[in-house]
C-alpha cells in the first residue's frame, strides 16, 4: 500500500499544495479484494462500519 507513503512525501506536499495538517487528518481507505470477493452480508457490515468511523471523524 504505497499511496500514504506519496501523501507524506515532500514533493507530493508541495505539487498539490498540501500542509502537514491535511495529511494528518485524512481518511485513508484500501480495498485489497474487490466487492466479487465479498459475500453481501459482509460487505453491507464492512460498510456501515466504514460509514460508522466516517461520521464519527466530521
């Protein structure tokens, strides 16, 4: 999982104009098996848990 590793870097920061701050806050989400991989009565928990953490961060 390599896309925190570019968020943090420096030149990442500065091409999109990123303080330290937005990084520290974001909400990072992997999806490694795809949904085809996932019985429905999984996925529908995976995701209101999701939903759940979502709203508990704003």
């Amino acid at each position: 999982m390599a896309e925190p590793q570019r968020v943090y870097a420096a030149t990442y920061q500065k091409k999109y104009k990123l303080s330290q701050a937005q990084p520290d806050n974001a909400m990072r989400l992997k999806w490694a098996t795809g949904d085809g991989m996932t019985q429905k009565a999984g996925m529908e928990l995976y995701l209101a848990k999701g939903h759940e953490g979502f709203t508990k961060t704003r």
